[in-house]
C-alpha cells in the first residue's frame, strides 16, 4: 500500500538525515527527545498505511488511536499529526459511530474536538454529530442508563472498565469547549456507578467488568495462582481517561479531588505491578502467566505517569525512573519500520501478546506514552 502523500515528504527527510527507530530512546539512561519523536512518527506513518479497526473507521479502535494522534499533535506542533487527524475527520465526515448508548462508539470525537479547538479555520469541522450523540447518550433514557432489572453485567450505562477512556474524557473536552459544565455532572453519576460497581477498594484497580468483580463466592473468577483477575489494558484505559479528564476539568471542579484521588491511588499500585523489564503483564495479579509484557496497557501508563509527573500530581523522584524503564521498553516493542508489537489484540481479560500482534489502539497508547515523554524534557 503507497503511504499517504502527507507522510511522503518526512520520510524523504528522515532518510536524508539517517533518523535511526525504534528502540536507544534512553541512551545511558538520558532521555533521547529527537529519538522520541522519530519513534512516534515511524508508528504515525506505519499505522496511516496499514489502517485497521474492528467495526468501521468511525469505532472505538480508531477512536482510541486518533487520540493519540491528537496528543502527539499538541506536544509536538508536528503538521503531520495534523494532517493525519482531518483526513479522518474529513473521510468520516465528522461523525461518530452508531450505538449512541454505548461509550465506546463516541470515543473517535476527541480527535475532532481537538481538531476543532485547535485549528485557526473555523467551521471546518461539524460537531453536531458529536453533540447529538453526547446529549441523547447521557439524557435519553435506555437499557442500562435505566435499566429495568439490576444485578447483572449490563445493568449500568458504562458496565464495562474501558468505557471510562472512551467516553468520560470526550464529555470533559466537550463541556470545556463549549463552556458548558453541566455536561459534568451527568459524567459524573455514570462515572461514580462504574467506580461503585467495578474499583476494587483494596486492590486500587478495576475490574473490566461484573464477571470478574469477587462477592466472596467460590464461583469467583480467579487467576491460576488464586488471585484476582485485573487486565492491564483495562486499568489502563482507566488511568490514561483519568489523565486526560483531569486537563480539561475546571481547577474549581466540586469532584475534582475524587478524580484527583483516584487517580493518584491507581498510578501508586499500578507502580508496584511494574515488572523489572519496564513493562506490565497483561495479567497484573498473575504477571507470571505470561512471559512477555504488553504494549497497550503499557503505554496507556507512560503516558498516565509521565502526565503525572508533567501536571504536579505525581511525585517526578517516584515515578520517573519508571517512565524511563517504560518508555524503553516500549520502543524496543516497536519494528524497524515503525510497526508497534506485542500489543494484545482486541478482548476483555488477560491474554497473550506476541512480537508480531498489532493494532491500532496500541499505537494510540505508544503515541500517548510518547508525548508526554518528550514533554518531561521541557521542565
């Protein structure tokens, strides 16, 4: 497949200035930030030429992907990135995907947000699909955000952990852009009956959903060695959507400390779930289960913690290190011609990730992980 006109012109400029990626971006334990950023536009221009997503250009892997297309682009001013997030845009036209009652189908209009807040040429992009889908999912009622029974796996609007990065982070921007924060408030109630439902208050982590919540019955889901079953990408897209909410709050927020909490208590045990490779299991409480750590959920935490560390809310002594074995780590996952591996594939539990797996929301995480990384180097 040819690479997109766009990309054709820094490739050119890459070869001619002999750009060396992936992998070395912590020479000697130093932060590398032109090798940083030659890792993320390698994944930009290998994943703009391989386009992949699960149901339509439109669906949550695209969404989750574009995102960090959008972080890359606010961190860098590269136009590249810019360029990548319209031709989306413009190709969609600006819509979400289908099912307005699930969170996941509205997770492709923070790039257009983003877009829209960010570009000089107003009227370029159409967010009314954007707010059409927003008001009718969080004030129409439907089968979970009014459910008629309870107790089950759907009973709530955002049921399942993951829905916590697709939507809760788009809400936010949205009432930030268009000054309304009403819009919070109806957030937070669906939010706070996710956090009821699935945190685990002395684990500090999500379960993906109520097939792994423990009610002390030996039916209880566990994991070979006895324990809990918390997937890594899970409580990763919790803690990325955390980071993102938390920018776009206002600083006078009423809830703004239980984000704030709860997002500072996530980062402080996924830091102890770090393996010494720099990465984490797709399993956090069996990392044994698996021999090699994976990328996604991996990324999704660089990124949370590196945001952290940038924005005051993480100590930089505790979690640089971290950063800094992640970020490693995380460029030796990726291929010599910009491909992002060991990336689980689409799922709801801990599974194996291989060399060669791939998708596009693992380059989204890669992309996230990068932009706050290069940031660091500004402070």
């Amino acid at each position: 497949m040819t690479k997109p006109s766009y990309l054709k012109k820094n490739i050119a400029m890459m070869a001619i200035f002999g750009m060396t990626l992936g992998g070395n971006a912590f020479a000697q334990g130093n932060l590398d930030k032109a090798e940083i950023k030659a890792d993320m536009v390698a994944a930009l221009e290998w994943q703009e030429a391989h386009p992949i997503f699960a149901a339509a250009p439109t669906d949550w892997t695209n969404g989750a992907y574009y995102t960090g297309v959008a972080r890359a682009h606010r961190a860098t001013n590269d136009m590249m990135y810019m360029a990548a997030l319209k031709t989306a845009g413009y190709n969609n036209d600006w819509n979400t995907y289908d099912r307005i009652y699930h969170a996941d189908d509205i997770a492709i209009s923070y790039s257009y947000l983003y877009v829209d807040m960010t570009e000089k040429r107003k009227g370029m992009v159409d967010l009314a699909p954007t707010t059409k889908f927003i008001n009718e999912h969080l004030y129409v009622p439907n089968q979970w955000s009014n459910p008629a029974k309870k107790g089950g796996v759907q009973d709530i609007l955002w049921w399942w952990c993951d829905a916590l990065f697709m939507a809760p982070p788009v809400i936010t921007l949205y009432a930030k852009h268009t000054g309304d924060n009403s819009y919070l408030e109806a957030m937070h109630k669906f939010y706070m009956e996710s956090y009821d439902k699935l945190y685990d208050k002395e684990e500090h982590l999500f379960a993906r959903d109520a097939r792994y919540v423990w009610t002390g019955s030996d039916k209880d889901e566990k994991e070979a060695n006895g324990k809990k079953i918390f997937w890594s990408r899970g409580n990763g897209w919790v803690l990325a959507g955390l980071a993102l909410m938390l920018e776009d709050l206002p600083s006078d927020y009423e809830h703004r400390d239980f984000y704030e909490k709860l997002y500072q208590d996530m980062a402080a045990r996924i830091l102890e779930l770090q393996d010494k490779d720099g990465l984490w299991r797709t399993s956090l409480l069996s990392p044994e289960s698996f021999d090699h750590g994976e990328v996604s959920g991996s990324g999704f935490y660089t990124f949370a913690f590196a945001w952290g560390i940038n924005n005051g809310l993480l100590e930089q002594s505790t979690y640089l290190p971290s950063v800094k074995k992640a970020w490693t780590a995380l460029a030796e996952c990726q291929h010599e011609d910009g491909r992002v591996g060991w990336v689980q594939n689409i799922g709801a539990s801990p599974e194996p990730a291989s060399q060669d797996s791939w998708q596009n929301f693992g380059t989204g995480a890669f992309l996230m992980a990068g932009s706050e990384v290069i940031q660091l180097l500004d402070k």
